[in-house]
C-alpha cells in the first residue's frame, strides 16, 4: 500500500530549504571573504603608496 500523495515530498521540501539556507549562507561567506580579503589589500598597498610618493617629494 501507497502513502497519501500528501505526505509525500514533504521530507524533499524540507531538504530543499535547507539547501538554500546552506547556499545563501555560502555565497554570504564568499562575499565576507572577499571583502576582507580586499580590505587586507588595502591596508598593505595603502602605506606603501604612501611611503613611495613621499620619498618622491622630498627628492
């Protein structure tokens, strides 16, 4: 004997959100990392400009 079409896929259904949830919160991750990844950059390239084009002007 077959379950009612009801119940069926509702385990599916919850599976599938949370997916999702583990997608969303990935691509959030990524997106965090990057931005710290950048801003890392930024904090090592940023005085090294800055210390290159004083040494030009002093010249």
């Amino acid at each position: 004997m077959t379950k009612a079409p009801s119940h069926q896929g509702r385990g599916l259904r919850r599976s599938r959100d949370i997916s999702g949830y583990a997608w969303i919160m990935g691509t959030m991750l990524i997106e965090l990392f990057s931005l710290i990844l950048i801003l890392g950059a930024l904090a090592v390239v940023l005085p090294m400009a800055i210390r290159v084009f004083r040494n030009r002007d002093d010249r």
